[in-house]
C-alpha cells in the first residue's frame, strides 16, 4: 500500500499534554513521524463523476430519441445510402488522416499508435447533441453512430492491422469489446425509449426533447471541464501530439462534410455525417490505450484522447455559433425580401385602383 509520510516536530511538553497530536486517520504514528493512509479521492471522484455523466448521457440520448422518427429511422435503414456514406468516413477517412499526420510529424511510434487508435474508433455520443442543434438528421445520426459503434468490432482491428505494422504489433493493443458493447447497450436502450416516447406521445416527446438537449449541451461542456480536471497531472505531452490533436477533427469534419456532399447529400445531412465523422469516441480510446501500454508508455502519450475530445468540441461548437448566424441572417434577409415584396404589392394595389377609379378585383385581393 502506497502511503506518504508526515513529519513534523512537536516538543515534549505538547506530546506529553495531549496523545493526538497527529492527525486522527494516522496508521503509525512513532515520535515525530506520522504515516498517513492513501489519499483515494481523485479515483472516488473519478467513480462517482463517470456514474453521474454515465446516468445523464442516458438520459440525453432518451431525450434525442424523443427527436427520431421509426418509419424514417427504419427507411434509413432499409436504404443506406447515408449510412454507407458515414461508414467510408469513419472507417475509411478517419484512419487514413491518422496515418498520414503520424508520418507528416514523424512522432513517436508509441505516439503514432494513439493517433490511429483514436482514428479508428467509432463516433462519440456528444455528435447527436451537437446534430440536434445545428438542426442535422437525427435519423441519420442516431443511426450512424449506433451502426459505427457496432461495426467497430471488426473494423477497429482491421484498420489497426493495416495502419499499425509499422510501427508495432497490432496483436499487442488490447480491445475492450465489452466497453464497445456497454457503449451500444447504453445508446440503443435509451433512444429506443425515446422512440416509443415519440410515437406514443409527441407533444410530450417535444418537451422531454428541450429538456434534453439542454442538459444534453451542459453535459458536453461538463465532460471537458471534469476530464481537465482529473488529469490535470498530465498535460506535459509532446507539441506534435498537440498539433495533431488541433488539426486531426478540423480534418475529420472538413472531409466528411465535403465527402456526404460530393455523394449527393442534402446540406442538414451533409452537416449531420461531418459532425459523426470528426467526433470520436475519445473515452473508447483512452480505456484502450491503458489497456495496451505500459505506465512508463503512457507517459508519452496518455493525454492524447483528451485533446483530441476538446479541439473537437472546440470545433464543433465553432461550427454551431457559424451556423446559428448563417441561420439567423438567412432568415432575416427571406424576411426582408417577403416585406419588400407585400410593399411592391401593396403598392401595384394602390395604383391599380387609381387608374380603375377605385375599384379593385377580387383577383388581386
């Protein structure tokens, strides 16, 4: 058992006065020198922490269910085409921009194996949030992000095998298929809820959906702040890792969204497979890389997962304020042009009934 020792110099008189001059959770306390117990209140809080966003991520993505529709659900199914977009990128782009950053910055190859672990995880959670706000497909996204999360059982080890042999054993990385199917188990039992909610109740469904996307933006801050927090002892990390974790989800959504539009997407769908492409599922990536590596290994690299998780947040939300404003001047100009054109009406009226001394039709009323 770990314990650290606390020494400090009390004189006789004291010692003799009073038997509890050290501290009252003291395991050996001999003269001057005390040994305290392992202080365990970073890993309790990391436990109670990773229970509470654990309930409120369920109760976020029961709330983004309330959004999805079963009959455009099930057609998304039936006819993939979206889905098979999103699966390029995710499996296809995400991996190979991993790869080429690796080599473009020549790090390390225990470096360069984070990177393309985090490229080939399945998309995060935090991406329908984000969907929902920018007024994405939820259909769609619900439905990439719990076929990605599926699929990632097998193509997680294949792209590892590919894209890994340079640099080591692919066999050595550890995949923790049971967080894989925790992750599934937690998304698809929620939404589900949230569906039946939708189709039983659907005025109810809209309130539980405002609730929900509230928390759901609350919660994606949260995450951030309580990752920076419990690994504040980690942030000293290579610069090219902290290049390569603010270029890599700038790269992910520019190309996925670039991708869905040259397949022929429509725009909210092209902004919903950007947003499941560049966000990854950074706590998969993290579970795997302490799973796989040594603790004088993940010195060089533990803390990857967490820049990554906040660049792409950083960007996401970059891409929210973009579109929140593009919405609102586009609909500011469309209202502008609809009062122009009531005045140009209303003015034609005007001199129709001039010149027709007063009278107007019941056609151009």
């Amino acid at each position: 058992m770990q314990a650290y020792f606390l020494s400090q110099q009390f004189n006789s008189r004291s010692l003799a006065e009073n038997s509890t001059a050290c501290p009252a959770n003291v395991t050996i306390c001999s003269g001057t020198s005390c040994v305290l117990p392992e202080d365990n209140f970073n890993e309790t809080l990391s436990i109670i922490l990773s229970t509470v966003l654990t309930i409120m991520l369920a109760l976020v993505m029961f709330s983004m269910g309330c959004n999805v529709e079963i009959k455009k659900f099930w057609g998304h199914i039936k006819r993939p085409w979206g889905i098979f977009v999103g699966f390029l990128c995710q499996f296809g782009i995400m991996p190979l921009t991993a790869f080429l950053l690796s080599l473009a910055f020549n790090v390390l190859p225990i470096q360069a194996v984070v990177v393309m672990i985090m490229g080939c995880c399945p998309g995060g959670t935090t991406s329908n949030v984000i969907a929902y706000w920018v007024d994405g497909d939820m259909d769609l996204s619900i439905s990439m992000t719990t076929c990605s999360t599926l699929l990632a059982m097998g193509m997680m080890p294949l792209c590892l095998f590919v894209y890994t042999k340079m640099w080591t054993d692919s066999s050595a990385i550890v995949l923790p298929y049971d967080s894989i199917g925790i992750s599934l188990v937690s998304l698809i039992i929620p939404v589900s809820f949230g569906m039946y909610v939708n189709h039983r109740w659907p005025s109810k469904a809209k309130i539980i959906l405002k609730v929900g996307s509230i928390v759901g933006a609350v919660l994606v801050v949260l995450i951030a702040v309580v990752g920076g927090i419990l690994y504040k002892g980690s942030w000293i990390i290579s610069p090219k890792l902290w290049v390569i974790g603010t270029i890599f989800p700038a790269a992910g959504y520019s190309l996925g969204f670039l991708l869905a539009r040259i397949a022929g997407l429509s725009w909210h769908r092209c902004r919903t497979v950007s947003l499941e492409t560049g966000m990854q599922n950074s706590q998969l990536c993290s579970t795997i890389v302490q799973l796989s590596f040594t603790p004088e290994q993940l010195e060089l690299m533990f803390t990857f997962p967490l820049i990554y998780s906040i660049f792409q947040l950083l960007f996401a939300l970059l891409i929210l304020g973009g579109y929140r404003v593009y919405r609102r001047h586009r609909v500011k100009t469309k209202t502008d042009v609809e009062k122009t054109e009531e005045k140009e009406d209303s003015k034609s009226m005007s001199s129709h009934a001039k010149i027709n001394g007063g009278f107007v039709s019941n056609e151009t009323k």
